[in-house]
C-alpha cells in the first residue's frame, strides 16, 4: 500500500496543546468497524459499551522525565532526550546543540549532573555516560523534563509530570505515554470494575519511535522500532478467560499481539519489532479504545488494519469536522 493512503489534513489549531480539566471527560468517538456506524459521546460513558465478562488490557509504563537541558563547556545549548539505559549511568540518547556534538563533550546539566558523550552512533544517537551519586533515579525527577512530544508546542511545565502519565502508572522505562491510557480515571476504573469489567496490566515501555513517521512510499517496506514488553502470568490468564478482550491504546494492543501462541497470549518479556499493517489478522485484540494519532504514522497504520481503512479515515474525517482535538493530548475513540 502506498504511504499517501495513510495522509490527511487537518487543521492545525486541532493538536491538542493541554489536557482536558478532567481525564476522563474528553470526547469520545465510538465506531462499529462491522456496521460502520459511529457515535458521539464524552469519554466517562466507556462503561455504558462494556459488558461483564469484558477485559480491559492496560499498559502500565511509566513515562520517565527524558529531556534535560544543559550546557557545553563552550557555552552552547543543548538538549538531550534519553531513549534507553545502556547500563548503569549510561544512556542512548538523542541530541540537540547549537553546534554538532562530538565525542568527549562534556554537558553540564545542574552543579551536581554533567555528562559526557562517550560515542557517536550511525543512526543520529549518541552514547551519554551521566556523572552523579544519585543518577539516574533521584535527579531524573530532579532536572529532567517530561518528554512532550513535538507537535505540543511548548516547554513541559510541571502540571505534566502528573498529566502525561496514566493512574496506574508503576514501571518506569517509556519516553513517551501510553495516551488512550490517560483518559481513564480511578473513578471511572471502579465503575468498569464495578460492571463486572476484568482489569489486566501488561508493560511496554513506549519509544521515541512512536513519534517517527513512515518515510518509506510503500507502507511495507517500514521496519518498526522494537520495544521492552512484559506479559505475567495473571494477565494472560484474565485475557485467555475474557468474554472480549478491550486493548487500551495501540502501545497494549503492540505487547497483546506480540504475546499469542497458538491463540493464546502467554507470559513473556522481551524486545517486539511487531509491525502491524492492513492485512494483518488480529488474534486476541476485540476492540481498541485510541487516540487520533498523526498522519503517516505507523499507529495511524496499525488502527487502519484493526478497521477497514476507509472506514478509519471516515472516522477521522467526521471527528475533524466535529472539531475534536487531536494526538497525545487529545480526544479518544473506541473501535468496536
């Protein structure tokens, strides 16, 4: 298929810039993928389509404050954002300066955290090695910033180390967050739970990946970025024993699908390069409560395969026109 399918426009004063006031009172698009109908509601009625004996799969990441800011002997600005821990201290990170970083720079991020680039990738990443008694646990919150991703166009302030995170957040790994997550609040939980609702966690630490469009013009040709994924043994058994299995956000419906042998999800942990394009054959996801996500991503790509991919941008085309607000930080739909 070609990339061009997976385009569309839309207005950019959309992109949602702030969370709602209340997690779970965004708007909420609701589409029958078999009757090709869609509905409009407010998130926090999820509950009136959920039935007993449902299971909803949650990812649990939790979104570590990746962005520092610093500066170079030199004088010069730079940004690094860490993608993945190496070992103790040293991180795979990207890097933005006013000059073209090379090795053995040395950042100086607060009195007490420097760094210093100890390798140059081919790929556009550097390999930084952090110096400070307490890093990396106790200074991330300390001088790290959320993470936001590009299109929320400006600085994180400290409403999102809260914000952009989920309430059930517990394993911290992501730079960047499971945002279908995000609308669910404890209260709205406990309703579900209330219904009769089975509530699994698994883990998949979401990458920087997530934000890199499809450069290639033929859709298969795209190789995905792998990531870290848990499933234990309490999770599998409450999805194998589902009436219907509900994947919140295409980060859980990743590690869900990554997860089956024959037919069934089975306790795991490793590294998924899962790449889930139309034709892909869904084996344990029923339903995909998600985001609107960017154009000519692979998460547009991959809720295009759950559907039918003219009926996803239908979808689409009917929130633009209803003005619902767009990406991370934006509305919800649920696929049913």
């Amino acid at each position: 298929m070609n990339l061009s399918t997976f385009d569309f426009r839309y207005p950019p004063e959309l992109v949602a810039q702030i969370p709602e006031d209340s997690r779970d009172h965004a708007r909420f698009l609701i589409a029958d993928r078999r009757a090709k109908t869609i509905q409009h509601a407010l998130f926090y009625q999820i509950v009136d389509f959920l039935e007993p004996g449902d299971c909803l799969v949650l990812n649990d990441t939790k979104v570590i404050p990746a962005r520092f800011y610093g500066k170079k002997d030199s004088g010069g600005r730079v940004e690094l954002v860490l993608l993945r821990e190496v070992k103790e201290d040293i991180w795979r990170c990207l890097g933005y300066a006013s000059k073209k970083l090379k090795l053995k720079d040395k950042i100086t991020i607060a009195e007490d955290l420097t760094a210093e680039i100890i390798e140059i990738e081919k790929e556009g990443t550097f390999i930084a090695q952090f110096f400070s008694g307490a890093f990396p646990r106790q200074d991330l919150w300390a001088y790290g910033h959320m993470p936001l991703p590009p299109y929320i166009d400006r600085p994180s302030q400290p409403p999102d180390k809260e914000r952009y995170q989920t309430v059930y957040a517990k394993n911290s790994g992501a730079v960047a967050a499971p945002t279908a997550g995000l609308h669910w609040s404890t209260a709205l939980m406990r309703k579900a739970k209330d219904k009769g609702v089975e509530m699994a966690m698994l883990t998949l630490h979401v990458g920087h990946g997530t934000f890199q469009p499809i450069r290639e013009q033929v859709i298969e040709d795209h190789k995905m970025h792998a990531e870290y994924f848990n499933m234990d043994d309490s999770a599998a058994g409450k999805i194998n024993g589902a009436r219907r299995v509900i994947a919140v956000g295409t980060t859980t419906a990743r590690a869900l699908e990554s997860s089956v042998r024959d037919g069934r999800v089975i306790a795991q942990s490793g590294w998924t390069e899962l790449y889930m394009y139309p034709g892909y054959d869904f084996k344990v996801v029923d339903a995909l409560q998600t985001n609107f996500h960017q154009p000519k991503s692979s998460l547009l790509v991959m809720v295009s395969a759950f559907a039918e991919t003219n009926f996803i941008r239908q979808c689409y085309e009917e929130a633009i026109r209803h003005r619902y607000r767009l990406f991370s930080y934006g509305d919800t739909m649920l696929i049913l």
